[in-house]
C-alpha cells in the first residue's frame, strides 16, 4: 500500500484506499508540504472524509494503547483520574495556571519581544 499521495496522482473521485492514505498523511506530525498542496485541492465533503477517517484512526489508536497497558500502569492512570475528579469536587473554580502564558516580564519579553505594560523592564520590588 502506498503511503503517500503526490498532488498531481490525486483522483477526482476518492475511493476507500486513497482516503486511508490520506487520513494517515494528516494525522503525521509534522504534516508533509504535500498533504497541504492537497488539502487545498480538496472539496469541503472530501475534507470531512478524510478527516472523519483520521479520527477513527486517532480512536483506534487509542484504544489499543490502552489495552496495552499494564495492569500497574491502569491503576496508576485510575488514581490520577480519581484525584482530579475529587479536586474538581472540592474546588470547581480551581485555576490550573495560564495555559502556557508567562509567569513573569522576563518570560513575557522572550515570548513577545516586548516588555509588558507598566514594567519597562524594570522588577517588581515592592520596598520601595
């Protein structure tokens, strides 16, 4: 079975085949310059066909990860589970931090180039 697909080999019409070939294409990481020439080259119905075969090979994935865990591993999963779901519980406002924000100017200005309003790059120092 072939694993890729060249723009200029795409069919007009896509059969089973060519759909699996190109759900494996989008689901690589990184996603190769030909899948984007394609994508482009798509209908909006082919686009969810690939896409809707992506995600059945993202679930059975999944699923055979989990099967192939260890039964130590399985626990361990279990009670991180359990320990979020009580955390949940007790505090449904809890803040799970900035999502990948930064924490300080310092980060702020390797992230964005700048410094943040109101610092100049200047610290925080409250003595003074």
């Amino acid at each position: 079975m072939k694993r890729y697909i060249k723009p200029e080999d795409l069919p007009d019409i896509l059969d089973e085949k060519t759909i699996n070939i190109l759900a494996k294409m989008a689901n690589e990481i990184p996603q190769s310059k030909e899948w984007h020439v394609i994508f482009d080259l798509l209908s909006y119905e082919n686009i969810r066909k690939v896409m809707d075969k992506r995600i059945e090979i993202q679930t059975l994935d999944a699923e055979q990860r989990k099967l192939q865990m260890t039964e130590e591993e399985n626990l361990d999963d279990e009670k991180k589970k359990q320990a979020f779901l009580k955390k949940l519980e007790e505090d449904p406002h809890y803040f799970y931090g900035n999502m990948s924000q930064p924490d300080t100017p310092e980060e702020f200005r390797s992230k964005f180039g700048v410094w943040p309003d109101g610092t100049n790059g200047k610290t925080y120092n409250p003595k003074k």
